[in-house]
C-alpha cells in the first residue's frame, strides 16, 4: 500500500457508542463517541430502538473519519458490543421490534421456564451457563410470547454488533464469543444446539450463521459507506463481545493470563484451553464462554467493587474524597486493625453464589478509625477475587498465573492495587491501553481484511504502556493468614444469619 492503513474499531457499549480509528501499533488517530440511546419504560426494562442506535453508530463513526487527513487509509472496520441483546429482523432486513437491554428483566418467566425444561446442570454443561434472564434465548422466549405478531414476521436473530456488521455491508453472521451469551450454544461443539433450541419451543433457523471472529464478510455498502464518510474499499469483518475484545487487545488469549477488571463491578477472564462442564461451577456462578483468539474463558460473578467503595464513602464517611479515605486507609495498619469486610452488597458472588448474602464487617470496636474500615474494604475486596480465583484455578489445572493484567478505574487506587498484588502474592499490570475494546474490533477488522495474519500477529506489534505493582514481600504472609483463617470462613459463617435475616427486610 502507498499509505499507511488505518484500522477502524467499533464499541458499542451499554453508556457509549465509540467509533475509534488506530494504526498498526495500536495507536489512536481519531475517536468520536455519542451516548447510547436507551430507553427505561418502568422499573426493570429498558430497550434501544434499532434506528436511533444505528444512527449513533453514523454519528460516532462520521466523528471520528471527519478528523482524518485521509480516509481512504481506513481498510477495515469491525464491531464489539454488549453481549446479550438482540435484534430481530424480518425477511427484508427491517427490524420488527425493538431490541431489550441485557439488564432488562422482562425475561425472568422465561429464564425460570429453560431451567425446568432443561435443567441447571445439563444448561451448564451445554452452553457454559446457567439459568438468568440476560441471555438470548429467554429474551426469544419473550418476545415470541408477548410480541406474536412481531415474532411471526421474524427471520433471523442478531446481536448487537452482528446487526451493525449486517447494517455495514449486509450479512448476516455472529462470531462465538456472541453466541456464548445467548445460551443456544453448545460451547464444546462450537454449534447452535438445535435440540436444546427446540426443546424449549423455538427455531434453529432463527440463529444467524456462526463465523469466527476476524473473518471477512465483505466490503461496506457505497451508501452506508458515503453516510460515514468512508471509502467503499473498507473491509467489514466480524467482531465479537465487548469484554473478550479487550481481553485479547491487551494480550489476554493464553491460559496462564488473567484479566482483572476493575470498575463498579469487576470482571475477571481466564484463557482456557477447554471449557469446564463440572456441575459444581454452574452452581457456584462461574460463566464460560468462547474467546474471540479462539479457545475459551471462564468468568467468576464478582458483582462489587467500586460500588464498595461509593458506599463507604456515601454512608460510612460523609462523601469524604478518595484521597483523604486513602490516606487514612494508608495510615492504617496491613490487617486493618482485626476488621474484616465482606463486600456482598448486590447481586450473587462466586464461590458462594448466594442471592441471600449481605456486606458484613466483623472485628468492630470504639478503637477502630475510619481509615482501619475503610482499608478493610479494600482489603475484603481483595480477598474477594481471590476467593472467586481459586476455585477457577483449581478446576482448570493451572498452578499458577504467568500474568495479570489489570485495567478499570480501580487501577488508580495505588493501595487497593498493592493490597490485590500482596493478597494475591503476583505482580499485576497496570494497563495502560486507550479504548481496548475498539483496539481488540479493530485488530480483528485488520485480521478480515490481511493486514494480519492472525490474532498472535495483529497484538504482537501493539505498544502498550504497562506499570508492573509488586507485591509487598513483608505483608504476603500476614494476608494469607487472614485470608485462610478467617476471610474464607466469613461466609459459611455467616450464612445461616444471613439466610434467617434476609425475610425480615421485607416485613419491615
């Protein structure tokens, strides 16, 4: 080529839509985001409307192409997005209805239906997941349903970055990591299970044709492409979820890698070889899914993180400002004074998988500050992934990590992440890559259109900014203690309580 290419990576994310041009390196040319046009009817549902996303999807990405010398080195453009919602299509490509929100719960019906025709066990094992209302298949379940005329005009199915793929040149196709989140794929076969499919009363042919993620589904449509600004050449390849394109951005696609990601809640991904079909696992809320490099992942529910600590902020500290609590929390001693924190505040956690476990601290007394609390959330944090890790470890045969890598606004918090390091007792990485979920799209967008080889070749040459937080040699020991002795013991113990309280807060 004459120029140097350009590769065009789309996000479209449950608060953004971005649109984000990189060169070969990983760099960032141009970038445009809009807010991600969602709608709340009532407590509990929300949905997009297909035009006015596929709208935010041309304004983000006109943004972005509009501040480039040269548009004609864009080559190729893929697509990551949020990994349960779907949009149905009729026989002419129009959407007949609107498209649920993964965190709509319309669903739930539906969801406890697939669990007593299929069963919690066999779903596992099937499809790497267990009952929950996000998934596409309650979703259909739903829709067909409660929308019957709608549904009867429906064709075909497709998530949320597999509709704006079929938008861009017109095919349709999903890659794996998607299909992993609608709970109609045979994870170890790699293939929709049509019998599952049509045991709980819906059609094989509604699943659009699965495709690997980085394959080539054609150039982009001249009119779409004059809409965006766009040369026609531009290649159209397949993406994939949101999560797993970042993962592999950041060089998270080898068993023996982790990603922690540290946000409200915090996501953690392991590469494997193989999925685990153990029954134990589905029961202690770990997902598994296919990776878009290839081979699998496995995924823990650690549903806190930063949420613990807006709370202790809001309602233990008076909205104090976080360098403050830090410094108080620094001041504090390793083991924060005897207090221990159990970060349930929402939402199931792994291992315990428990919806009836609450937040907890123990070891309270008039000596205990402010800062000794405060650091014992950071520190019950911690134990917390690690208590999700190691049963993951365990059952996929890995004795040991050989990288984390962390990202997530959780990594500026010098002390949570030098507590994670010694907790853990491994190095972690703080990652410094811009928009990692747009660079993981666009890589396999340049893997469509030969830019690259494959997945080991496109990250091979990124340049990444990472800033190694070692663990605390003196404090490793003390950690583990606690964490043997009591950490891992706080929920068993505090179970049957737990249990007992939790009716009173509805008759109160």
């Amino acid at each position: 080529m004459a120029f140097s290419p350009l590769l065009l990576g789309l996000d479209v994310g449950t608060t953004n839509i971005k649109a984000v041009a990189f060169d070969l390196r990983g760099r960032i040319v141009a970038q445009a985001s809009v807010k991600t046009p969602t709608h709340y009817p009532q407590p509990g549902r929300a949905y997009y409307k297909p035009a006015e996303l596929w709208a935010g999807v041309v304004e983000a990405t006109r943004g972005a192409v509009t501040q480039l010398d040269d548009p004609q080195c864009i080559v190729s453009m893929a697509v990551a997005s949020i990994g349960e919602t779907g949009f149905p299509l009729d026989a002419h490509g129009e959407c007949t209805y609107d498209a649920l929100a993964w965190f709509d719960d319309r669903s739930e019906p539906q969801a406890r239906r697939i669990e007593a025709l299929i069963g919690r066990d066999r779903l596992f094992a099937t499809t790497g997941l267990g009952p929950g209302s996000i998934f596409g298949l309650p979703k259909l379940l739903w829709f067909q349903e409660n929308e019957p005329d709608a549904f009867a005009r429906t064709v075909t199915w497709l998530n949320t970055a597999d509709y704006v793929a079929y938008r861009l040149c017109g095919v349709p196709a999903t890659d794996y990591s998607l299909a992993s989140r609608t709970q109609a794929l045979n994870l170890n076969a790699l293939r929709w299970d049509e019998t599952l499919i049509r045991e709980v009363g819906l059609s094989p042919e509604l699943f659009a044709p699965l495709t690997p993620s980085g394959t080539a589904l054609g150039s982009m449509s001249p009119d779409v492409a004059a809409a965006m600004g766009l040369p026609n050449h531009v290649t159209v390849a397949v993406g994939g979820h949101d999560h797993i394109c970042g993962a592999m951005a950041l060089g998270v696609t080898e068993p023996g890698t982790l990603l922690d990601s540290i946000g409200t809640a915090e996501g953690v991904l392991l590469p494997l070889e193989r999925p685990i079909t153990d029954p134990v696992m589905g029961h202690q809320g770990y997902e598994f899914g296919a990776h878009v490099s290839g081979g699998y992942y496995g995924w823990p529910a650690i549903r806190t993180a930063g949420a613990c600590i807006d709370w202790f902020r809001s309602v233990c500290a008076d909205d104090a400002d976080y360098a403050t609590l830090a410094a108080e929390a620094e001041a504090a001693p390793p083991g924060a004074s005897g207090v221990r924190f159990q970060p349930h505040l929402r939402l199931p956690h792994s291992p315990s998988n428990d919806a009836k476990s609450r937040g907890a601290f123990i070891g309270l007394s008039t000596d205990v500050t402010r800062g000794a609390m405060f650091r014992a959330v950071l520190e019950g944090l911690a134990f917390e992934t690690r208590a999700a890790l190691e049963p993951l470890l365990a059952h996929a045969g890995i004795d040991e990590l050989s990288r984390i890598y962390a990202i997530g606004g959780g990594t500026r918090s010098r002390l949570l992440m030098a507590i994670k390091a010694t907790v853990l007792n491994h190095t972690i990485h703080i990652a410094g890559v811009e928009e990692a979920t747009a660079l993981g799209a666009a890589l396999l967008g340049g893997i469509g259109a030969g830019v690259f080889d494959h997945v080991a070749d496109a990250i091979s040459g990124l340049q990444r900014k990472l800033t190694p937080v070692e663990p605390l040699a003196g404090e490793v020991q003390l950690y583990d203690a606690i964490y043997r002795e009591v950490y891992r013991e706080m929920y068993p113990a505090l179970r049957a309580l737990d249990h007992a309280n939790y009716g009173f807060k509805y008759k109160v």
